[in-house]
C-alpha cells in the first residue's frame, strides 16, 4: 500500500509556521471560527454580553505561538504559549466565567484547529500526521494546564480579598452590636431610677389616701395613682427584663455553681406561684418524686428558669391546671416539665416563641395580657444554655402547651459562660 507524498517545504507544521512567520497577527489557524464556536456554544453563557475583542484576547497569540512550535522550531515560542494561557486564564476569571466554560472553549479551540488543518493533514504523510495530532494534543494540553493555573490563582486572590472584607465587616457589626448593647444597658439604667422614685411616691401616697375616713372623695384619685402605678411596674418589669436580656446576650452573666437541692427550689417556686394560680382558680400541681436530690447548678438562675415558665404558664391559662413534674432524662440529665391547659401555640409560631419581644397569635384577638414584656421565654432560653442544657416545645391550640427543660446533673463550666 502506498502512502501520499507530501511536497517539498509544504507539510502542515511548515505551512502552519511559514504563515505565522510572515504574518504573526493573522495565523493560518485563525482566531474567527473559534470566536463564533464560542458565540454559538449555550454551554458558554459568559460569551453572550461580551464583545468580539473580549472573546479574542489572547487567543491569536496563542494560536500564532502554537504555529512556533508545531514547526521545525517547536520549543522557541513555548514561552509566549505559557504566556498567553496565563493571560487567558486571569481575563476569564475578571469576566465572571466559571471552571466549565472555560475548559469548553479549548475543547471547541482543539476542534477548530483540527478542521482548519484537515486538508493540509491529509495532503501530509502517516508520520506528519502522527507528529501533528501528538504536538498539538501536547500544545493545547500545556495551554489549558497553564490558563487554569492562572484562573484558580485569580479566583484565589478573590476570594481572599472578599474573605478579608468580611473580617473587617464583621469587625464593624461586632462594635455596632457592642455599641448597642451598651447602650440598651445604660439607658435601662437610667430608666430605673425615675421610675423607683415614682412609684415609691405613688404607693406612698396611695397608703396616705386609703388611710383618710371621706373614701367617696378620694376614690378616683385612688384609681389613677393605681393606674400609674400598674403602669409604672410593668415598664420596670420590662426594663429589668430588658437589663437580663442584655447581660445574657453579652455574656455578662457569672454563674454561681453549687450543690442544689432541686425539690426545695421547686417547693420555693410553687409558693411563690401559688397565690397567683389562686387568683385565678388554677390547680397548681407538683409532682418531684424523681426530683435529684442535689445537683451542681446555679440555684439562683434554676429558680428564675422556673418563675419565668409557670408564670407565664398562668398567665395564658383561663382554666384548668399548670403541672409540675421531674424525671431522669439519662446521660447524667434530667428534666423539669411545666405543663399546662392554656390556649396553646400555634405550630409556626413555635419556631420564633423563644425570640425577644415576640407574641404568638394575633394581637387583635386580645387573648395576651397587657401585662406581658414578651421577654421572659427568651430570657429562659439564655439561661438554659447558660446552664448547658436545652428547652423543648410541644403545643396545641386549645389543649395546651408542655415547655420541658432538660439540665446535667452537674455543670462543669465555673467561669464567666458567654
């Protein structure tokens, strides 16, 4: 079998390298078929907005460089290769093109250069043919190899930069939150004092009024002092609230860990809480039979956890009964559940119930009482994980509502807990 003759001086990678010799800026492997490759390719979105000369960028170069070295000279040029793939790589990366584009467009720049060579291929010998493919296989392999070096480095550098600015932006939320809490802090206490002041005088006057023999005369002048006096109260509940809140959240709070003695803070608690279910006929029922019998905690906050959650278990409940009850919860835990008929929690409501100022339902249905700061399950909820333990939710309109808190027998951490 006869193979072709190739001419004298007119292989392919001679041809290819004389056109490029005498015309650098317009190779015989030319840069326009590629370009409307690119245009054309929906696996290229980034290609769409851009202009003719942005597509290009380097690309004749490399195209003429890859002339270079598919002639007699192949390793003069393998520098401005390099080059040009570098430059490829960092531009399409400031372009907004992802990893996959780019690597589709030397898939469809190796077609290219295959069909515009097709002709000349085929008028070479076995052997140029072979020397070609291979070469070209080994060009277009370096470039891509060296234009994604130059791309992942550019996406590094980005990526950098915006880490670093969302240090210094995280910095500057920080100190504004900072900021802010402090001065929540101070504001509550400036609040304080006035409003002592006002109702110490209210009550006193009040005790002054009740004391005179006309009552007639002076009952509504004794109604509006309670009124200012109700008032008064409800805003420095929410202010101590608020004060409470703030040390939490800036872990300002020390806890003071000794051995507890669970049943006689459970037995505190329900004779606190006891006249306040009287008020409104409630059965207030205690069951701490498993109750520890000591366990390491912060007593003081144990017993605020647990006025917060009853009172606020009376608080939505017109009738029946608030629960009390205590039980291993294993793993060195246990549990306290308060457990009440009120009117219960709506199940997209229970996801933001522990959030500060936030009332489940609707304001117009008037079910809430006006006394309500909205803060004490936050509260709760800062100082359970203050205490290394979590609180639970189960709830159904009309049925009611079980907050479970479930503590380690012993908390291990004796420092300030931020």
């Amino acid at each position: 079998m006869k193979h072709r003759q190739s001419l004298p001086n007119s292989t392919p990678t001679q041809t290819l390298w004389t056109t490029a010799k005498c015309s650098p800026k317009k190779p015989i492997l030319s840069s326009r078929n590629w370009i409307e490759a690119v245009r054309q390719d929906r696996n290229i979105e980034s290609a769409g907005g851009l202009p003719h000369s942005a597509i290009e960028n380097h690309i004749p170069h490399l195209l003429a460089a890859m002339a270079t070295v598919l002639s007699q000279y192949q390793n003069s040029e393998i520098k401005l290769i390099i080059q040009a793939s570098l430059d490829h790589g960092f531009l399409r990366a400031e372009q907004g093109y992802d990893a996959a584009e780019v690597a589709r467009e030397y898939h469809l720049l190796r077609q290219v250069i295959f069909s515009e060579l097709e002709s000349q291929l085929l008028a070479g010998t076995t052997a140029d043919v072979f020397r070609a493919v291979r070469l070209i296989d080994a060009v277009v392999d370096e470039a891509i190899a060296q234009c994604f070096n130059s791309y992942v480095a550019q996406r590094l550098q980005e990526l950098q930069q915006i880490q670093t600015q969302l240090q210094l932006t995280n910095q500057e939320l920080s100190r504004l939150v900072s900021v802010h809490q402090e001065n929540v802090y101070h504001l509550a206490h400036e609040l304080k004092t006035p409003l002592n002041s006002i109702i110490g005088y209210s009550e006193l006057f009040l005790r002054k009024e009740k004391w005179q023999s006309e009552v007639k005369d002076t009952l509504p002048g004794i109604e509006h002092i309670e009124r200012v006096l109700r008032n008064g109260r409800h805003l420095l509940r929410m202010i101590n609230d608020t004060l409470e809140l703030s040390r939490a959240n800036a872990g300002k709070i020390k806890l003071n860990l000794r051995p507890t003695n669970v049943q006689s803070v459970i037995n505190t608690v329900v004779e606190m809480m006891q006249p306040i279910a009287d008020a409104k006929g409630l059965k207030l029922a205690v069951t701490n039979d498993c109750a520890p019998t000591q366990v390491i905690a912060d007593a003081q906050r144990l017993q605020q956890i647990l006025i917060n959650l009853v009172s606020n278990a009376i608080r939505y409940t017109e009738s029946g009964s608030i629960e009390l009850s205590c039980h291993p919860a294993g793993d060195g835990k246990w549990a306290i559940a308060i457990r009440d008929t009120g009117i219960g929690i709506a199940p997209e409501d229970t996801k933001r119930i522990f959030d500060p100022f936030f009332q489940a339902g609707e304001a117009a249905t008037q079910l809430f009482p006006t006394e309500s700061t909205g803060l004490g399950l936050a509260i709760v909820s800062r100082l359970v994980t203050l205490l290394q333990g979590k609180i639970e939710l189960v709830s159904e309109i009309g049925v009611g509502s079980t907050f479970t808190v479930i503590l380690p027998q012993e908390v291990k951490i004796l420092q300030e807990v931020s």
